[in-house]
C-alpha cells in the first residue's frame, strides 16, 4: 500500500517494474519516456502520403506493437473478450496468424519497402520451410504451434470465457498459402524477397497443386468444405508470383491459376453470376471481395461485378459490412459487423474507379474505433461498441492498405 500526497502543481512519476530480477539502478523516468518517443519516432514513418496520415500512423504504430522482435506479429494483444456475449465464442488471438500477417506486409508493400513487409516474408517463410506440408494456420511467436485451448480458472470478461490456446492448431487453410504467394510477390516486386521465401514458394505452389481440390477451413475458420474465396485467394497469389518468373515458369503458374478459377466457376456461381461461399451454400461472402482487389479477376469481370452487387444487397446495412448471412436472422443478430469487411469494400470501391464511395466506406469503419483508436474484429452496430479481441491486427493492416490506395499514387 503506498500513501502519496503531492502538493498542488506538483507530479510524481511511477515507474513499473516487471522484471524477473531486481534491475541493477531505478531508471529514470525522464530518460524512459525520451527512450520512448525517441524509438516510435523513428520506426513509424510519417505516411504523409496517405489520405489519413495521422490513423496511418496511428494504425502502423499498432501493427509494429504487435510484432515481436523474432518477427512474429500477433493477431491480437489480448483472449476471452466475445464477440457475442454468453455465445460461447470466446479466443485467444495472442498468436500469429500467417494470413494476418501477410495481410500486414501487403498493407506496407503498397508503395515501398517496409520493416513490416520484411518481417512477414522473413516470419512466414521460416514456417513454410520447417512445417512443409503440415503447415498450420496460426503459430507461437517462437514458430511452435499453439496449444490446445483450455478454459483458465480465471474471472473473465463479462458475457466471455477467458480460454487460452486455439483450435486452429488442428485445421488446414488453404486460403493462407494464396495469401503467402501474393506477399511474396509484393516483396519481389520491391526486390526484397529473400532467398528463403524463393524457396518457400516452392513449397507453396507445390501445396496449392497437390491440395487445392481438398475441403478446408477456409478464411473464418469454419468446418472444412470447398470453400470459394481460398481458391480465389490461391488464383491471386499464383498470378502475383507469376510475374516475377521466367516466361516457361510463368506460364505453368499461369496454366495452375488458370485451372482453379475454371473449376471455381463450375462449382460456386450463382444464378446472378455472383460468387457462392461454397458449392451448395445460398449466399455470398464479404472476404470474396478481396481476390479480384489482389489480381484474381480483373475489376470489369461480370463475377466480380454481380458479386460486388451481391454483398451491397445482402451484407451491408447502416454503412457497415457483414462477413456473411450465416442463418435466417437480420443482419447484426447473429453477430457484429465485420470491421475488416468494410476497409474490403471499399478497396472493392477503389478497384472500380469508384474513390467517393471507397472513401465513405473507409470513413465509415474507421470511425468505429474506441477512445485510444484501437479496432476490434467486429462492431456491434446496434449497442455501438466494439466486439471480440483488440487490437485486431488484420483490421489495422487494411486500415493502412485502404488509407494508402485511396491516395491515388499507390502502386500496383
């Protein structure tokens, strides 16, 4: 217990000590808080080019807290906050999801080399190297998997379960290795693809021929099915790599790519011509959005037209996107919008020539933050609060991606 009074005018700095052994002399908290700024100052860049330097900067300082010195960024600071309360769905996203991360250094690829791009080629690649064909979707930040979950004893968030671990550990997701091969292809475009990651993608194309047909958990981590937007995400990553190779290996890539938007299309367009969430399964997919944004199809496609139309009609309401309808109820019953969604649409919107309605939904999504500008995967539209862990890496990174391509100067 500690009694400190301090006079009028005055202050007193608290220094907190987390150590496992008794520092060698008190810091100074003066010098601590130069040491601070001093270090954000410089490994956040001042992103004046983008149309909203301030949340850029904001949102990369966010992204670079998240990764650790080994290179691994984690999809989120904290576990156990639900996003429904009393749902059950309660997680612990303190581990490195490979897409998520990808996600980042594409978002820092847009128009330069970055330390973000780097340490996601580096961190990715070494898994892909080690882990081969038993890739897993997520990792510790020391490159081992998670653990199983278990339920802490432990008071949690109210409505959640504060559980440690993650089921991801038993799942393949193939969406993952197409999101790799666009990362890698970023980084070739800027010369900065090591010689590790051209062996790891290698290993990519190899696991993308030999198990592309094979039901998977997909991008939200559901029961494995045929799922449309891993093969769309695969199509992208094989055409990204592709034009960094020789004409002969480009063409077989090409030929790869080729073959799974064919059957893609065989299998999971609707009526409309709008991209099914899978074979057999009423309804579109938000995250089906991003493929063409990446070079799947081109933005003039009849597919992604009906399907950009399609998420509009059935996934949007009051300015904020659905990730998909997943039963008969209204929009936001089921759970919270999806944050990510919304910097999807409107990097959709930009991929269109459509800037004035990429800059609403951009608007839009980033105003959903909390006090300290942190987003959280989903937003509960009706009681306006943030719902699930936060800061939501993969949220950040397309903030950043979208503040970039809306400036108009952004590279391919």
């Amino acid at each position: 217990m500690l009694d400190l009074e301090l006079p009028g005018g005055t202050s007193h700095d608290l220094v907190l000590e987390i150590s496992a052994r008794r520092l060698p002399e008190r810091p100074v908290a003066e010098e601590l808080w130069s040491a601070t700024e001093h270090t954000w100052q410089r490994v956040v860049p001042p992103l004046d080019g983008t149309v909203a330097p301030r949340d850029a900067r904001h949102t990369y300082a966010v992204l670079r807290g998240l990764t650790t010195a080994a290179g691994g960024m984690v999809a989120a600071a904290t576990l156990g906050l639900p996003e429904r309360a009393e749902a059950g769905r309660s997680y612990d996203y303190r581990y490195v999801w490979l897409r998520d991360q990808c996600y980042a250094g594409l978002a820092a690829s847009v128009v330069e080399g970055d330390p973000l791009l780097d340490d996601a080629v580096a961190f990715t690649s070494a898994r892909v190297l080690e882990h081969g064909d038993k890739l897993l979707p997520a990792y510790r930040t020391d490159g081992r998997p998670p653990p199983d979950e278990t339920t802490l004893r432990l008071p949690g968030y109210p409505g959640g379960r504060p559980i440690a671990g993650n089921h991801v550990n038993g799942q393949f997701q193939l969406d993952t290795i197409g999101e790799m091969l666009q990362l890698y292809g970023a980084a070739a475009r800027h010369d900065r693809l090591t010689p590790d990651a051209e062996r790891a993608v290698d290993v990519c194309v190899d696991l993308i021929t030999r198990r592309w047909n094979e039901p998977e958990a997909g991008v939200w981590e559901l029961e494995d099915d045929w799922w449309t937007h891993s093969r769309l995400a695969c199509v992208a990553g094989l055409r990204a790599i592709a034009r960094h190779r020789a004409p002969a290996a480009a063409a077989q890539l090409a030929g790869l790519a080729d073959r799974l938007l064919a059957e893609t299309t065989d299998r999971c367009v609707d009526h409309r011509g709008a991209w099914l969430r899978a074979p057999g399964r009423i309804g579109t997919d938000a995250a089906l959005l991003l493929p063409p944004v990446r070079g799947a199809l081109p933005a003039t496609d009849p597919r992604t037209l009906a399907t950009l139309q399609a998420v509009r009609t059935e996934l949007c309401q009051d300015g904020y996107v659905y990730r998909f309808a997943p039963d008969g109820r209204p929009l936001g019953e089921a759970e919270g919008a999806f944050l990510l969604c919304g910097f999807t649409m409107a990097l959709a919107c930009r991929h269109q020539g459509n800037d004035v309605d990429g800059f609403r939904w951009f608007e839009r999504s980033r105003a959903a933050c909390g006090p300290p500008g942190l987003l959280a995967e989903e937003y509960d539209v009706r009681q306006r609060q943030l719902r699930g862990n936060l800061p939501q890496a993969f949220v950040h990174a397309l903030l950043l991606e979208t503040a970039h391509r809306l400036a108009g100067d952004a590279q391919s």
